[in-house]
C-alpha cells in the first residue's frame, strides 16, 4: 500500500515566504493603521521578548560557566579577563564616542517642538 502525499499549503511554503508575508503584513498594517494587526504584533513581540530574556540568561551563564571551567591556571584566567575588561573598555568608549557625534550632528536641543495637543486651549 503506498500513503497517498498530500501537501497542504504550510509543507509547500518555505520558511522564507513565511517571513516575506510577515514583513508584508507587518507593512500594510502599519501604514494601513490596522489597529487589530498592531496590537497582535505587540502582544507577540512582548511575548518573545519574555521568553527571550528567560532563555538568554541561563545559556550564556552557562557558556560563561564553561568557558571558564576549561583554564587550567591562574595565568590564563588572568589574560582572559585582562582581554574582556580592554574590550568592554574600549567598546563602550566607541560607544560613548559615536553617541556624542550623532548627538552634536542632530543637536536635539535645538529642535523645536511643535504644537502636540491645540485643539484644548483654555482662555
């Protein structure tokens, strides 16, 4: 006996047309102010965002944990973190340093801010 294959529209479609029609969707509802769209897309982004922030934690405590587990001596131990403690140094000053460009190119104190809520004027 042979299984009669059958393939319904979710075995044909490939997991880049999935992400094409989202990011399609995701437009329309946007400039098309479908609230319903939005506030779906709200709920599931907090949603993975959750999740997210449940799984990250442990895995890289856990490569951490590993990773630290596999020196053998002070030394190495010592070049390690002498290396993590310049690169956190050092990309938090390229940080630092591209915050204060882009923040003296758009200078947002000199931005005026227009008129948010005139139709309740008292007088």
């Amino acid at each position: 006996m042979c299984i009669n294959h059958t393939s319904s529209f979710f075995n044909r479609i490939s997991t880049v047309h999935f992400y094409l029609i989202a990011i399609i969707v995701g437009v329309l509802s946007s400039y098309f102010d479908i609230s319903l769209l939005i506030k779906l897309a709200q709920i599931i982004t907090d949603n993975f965002m959750k999740i997210f922030k449940c799984v990250s934690l442990p895995i890289i405590s856990l490569s951490i944990i590993v990773t630290v587990s596999r020196f053998k001596g002070d030394e190495s131990i010592k070049k390690v973190g002498k290396k993590t403690f310049l690169y956190t140094v050092n990309t938090t000053v390229i940080a630092a340093s591209v915050a204060c460009v882009l923040y003296y190119l758009i200078s947002p104190g000199n931005l005026e801010i227009s008129a948010v809520n005139t139709s309740h004027h008292t007088g």
